[in-house]
C-alpha cells in the first residue's frame, strides 16, 4: 500500500528562522510530488512541484527536494514570517489510470512573531 | 474560470437527505479529482476523472456515494441517506492532464453538516 508520512505534525518556531518540513513515501515509482499549503477553514495553495526527473524546485523562499531513491522529500522555508503558518500538506501522484494524489497527514508550523 | 469553483461553500443537511456538490475545474483540465477531509483529519481520496477513461472510483466509502462527470467539465458528487460521519469538507482539485508534468489546483472546498 502506497503511504506518504509527515514529520513532525506540528512545528512552532520564532519568527525569522529557517526551517524543514519532512515526507517521506513507500513507493518510488512516483510520477511526481506536490507541496501544498492550507490555512483554516480553506482548501489548498500549490506551493511546489517536483516530477520525477528533478531534483528539487525553487520558489522565492520556499525550495522543496526530491530524492526517489530514498522516497523523501524535504521542503525548506527560509527566514520565516508569521504569514507562513499554516498546514503543510506532500502529495504523491502515481499516475496512470489509477493516478491519485496521496497525501500525508501535514505538518502544521506556527510562526511565532 | 480562473480556477476551480466549488457550489455551494456551505451546506447543512438532516441526516437521511440526499445532497449534491459541484466542481467547476479549471477549463481544459481533463484531470479531476474529489477528497474528503474529516475535522482535524488528513485528506481522504474519493474518486478520480481522467478524459474519457473509466474513473478510479476506489476511494468512495460506501454504495452512498456517486459521482458523475459530464465530458471534461463540470462533476457533481452525491451523497445519498447521509449520516452525521459524511460531514466534512469536500474539495475537489483539477490537473491539466495525471502526467508527470502538471499541477493539481484545489477548489474551496464545500463543508457538509448533517445534523
């Protein structure tokens, strides 16, 4: 069974640190991975994606890694705002007919001003 | 649209009713996907839409739930009977294609009471 695990589930810091969010996923075979963010009672920003090919992809303060072979990813937050506090959600597409985002539980990060 | 529309945003049911949601995706997009997200919960797959390929249904929790969509556009998902536990929110996410290359992009979302 295809799982996507988050780590930690929650993460508070003080303003201006930077910052690690972990995911890791069971099956390699992945088409592509998608960081997403979710503030309360909302649905989800797309944050970053990274196909398979690809090593990590960079978005202002926000750079997101892929490495397959080990099934993690790691998205890195620079110099963090009390803006950035939300849910941080990893999606793994498989593809294919079947094609469906698996996503993990989320960490949920307060920035502490 | 600019984005995917979901209708209504909210809705408040009596337990044994039928409701139905609605998805505008993104125009153009062949992929549409519907999750569930129960309070405090991660997301849960419902179903998926591919072009005109049979869709991924393996996700739908019981023979309650349905869904349907007409070409590549719009979807409306169905709850027939529901109980207190269909309460969630409902979000509905649309990609160009299910490849490699492209972005899934999320609606709103719709939040189900039954009472």
């Amino acid at each position: 069974k295809q799982e996507v695990t988050q780590i930690p589930a929650a993460l508070s810091v003080p303003e201006g640190e930077n910052l690690v969010l972990n995911c890791s996923f069971t099956d390699s075979a992945i088409y592509n991975l998608q960081w997403f963010r979710q503030d309360p009672g909302k649905g989800l920003t797309s944050l970053l994606l990274i196909q398979s090919s690809q090593r990590e992809q960079t978005s202002g303060r926000l750079n997101a890694s892929l490495d397959k072979s080990s099934g993690r990813s790691t998205l890195y937050i620079a110099a963090s705002q009390p803006g950035d506090s939300a849910t941080y959600l990893c999606a793994v597409n498989y593809g294919g007919s079947q094609g469906n985002l698996i996503f993990g539980k989320g960490t949920k990060l307060s920035v502490k001003p | 649209g600019a984005g995917v529309s979901q209708s209504p945003s909210n809705k408040v049911t009596e337990k044994g009713k039928d409701v139905e949601l609605r998805c505008d995706p993104i125009s153009g997009h062949t992929a549409l996907y519907w999750y569930r997200q129960r309070l405090g919960q991660g997301l849960e797959f419902l179903i998926y839409f591919q072009g005109n390929s049979a869709p991924d249904k393996s996700g739908l929790p019981s023979d309650r739930f349905s869904a349907e969509r007409t070409g590549e556009s719009v979807s409306t998902l169905t709850i027939q009977r529901t109980q207190q536990e269909d309460s969630a929110v409902y979000l509905c996410a649309s990609s160009l294609d299910g490849g490699a290359n492209t972005e899934a992009f999320f609606g709103q979302g719709t939040r189900l009471t039954v009472v």
